[in-house]
C-alpha cells in the first residue's frame, strides 16, 4: 500500500512538473502594477443611473483609482470608487442618499470615534471593534452622504474627503 502511493505521488509530481501548472518562487512576493479602471466614466454613466449627484474628487497626485461599482446602503443606491494611495494603502470611497445615520451601514462591528472637520463638513467617524474590520468615515455632502473606508491613513482619508467636498456634482439625467 505504501509503495503504491509513493508510485502514485511520483507520478503525480512528474506529470505537474512536465506541465509547468506548478512553480516554486521562494522569498517574499511582489506586488505588480495596478490596475487602473476610468473612474470618471464610471461616475458619468452612473450620474445618470442613480437619483443623487456623484462626484469625483480630485486626488493626490500617485493615487490610482482601481476599483468601481454599484451596491447598495442602508437599502439605497450606491456608488463605489477604490483608490490605491501613493503610499500603496487603499481607500474606497461610496456615494448614497440614505440618511447619515443610517450610515455606514454595512454590518461591521465598530464604534464612535467622534468627528473631524474637512472643508467645513463634519466626517464622522468610525472605528473597527475587531481584527479585519477598516475605519470609517460618514461625511453629509448635502443631496448626497459620502463614505471613506480603507487602510489608508487619517491624512490620506482627509485629502480623498477634500477632493470630494471641492468636486463638483456631475450633471445628472434626474
């Protein structure tokens, strides 16, 4: 029975190794370009898709935006921008009419951690209570709530909520 396995691992290893379907990269790994996505036709399609107006902030500069998508908060549309930090951390920001506070909404365990003025709006904020959870900011842009969650720094939180709150809103088809 032994034997018999050893024979089948052999194989095994063999057939893998011919096929090149497995490597062997020892040390640490690398990360590898990002990848960019259009972050302002995104938010242009979506302008005419959600009854609230969107913004895209303007960013620092080496700030890559990679992600979007529409989701939902607190049952309302959303708008959702991820951003790579010229730092290489992340933030994410989301944009919804559901009421601040309601927000943000997304079942995570965290707790008040006061507020901060940016560019004359109140961010609250929101720190996690457990592992694997990211702070939050809630902002009130007036027609419209921003959200900013990420690894990113508090500094960096702050510029991507002045980018936001200088931005102005796209035009809208509502």
């Amino acid at each position: 029975m032994i034997l018999t396995l050893v024979v089948m691992f052999i194989g095994v290893a063999v057939t893998i190794g011919f096929t090149g379907l497995c490597s062997f990269n020892p040390g640490k790994p690398e990360n590898g370009p990002v990848r960019e996505v259009d972050a302002d036709a995104f938010l242009n399609m979506e302008a005419r898709r959600v009854p609230y107006p969107v913004r895209l902030p303007k960013v620092p500069e080496g700030w890559t935006s990679n992600s979007t998508r529409a989701g939902m908060a607190a049952g309302n549309q959303s708008t959702i921008v991820g951003y790579v930090t010229a730092s290489g951390a992340f933030a994410q920001v989301t944009q919804t009419d559901a009421p601040a506070d309601k927000l943000p909404a997304d079942g995570k365990d965290r707790t008040s951690d006061g507020s901060v003025d940016v560019g004359g709006v109140q961010w609250k904020k929101y720190v996690p209570a457990e592992d694997n959870v990211r702070p939050v900011w809630v902002g009130d842009l007036g027609t419209s709530r921003a959200i900013i969650e990420g690894t990113a720094s508090e500094a960096e939180f702050s510029q991507l909520a002045k980018g936001l709150i200088d931005a102005a809103p796209k035009a809208t088809a509502h």
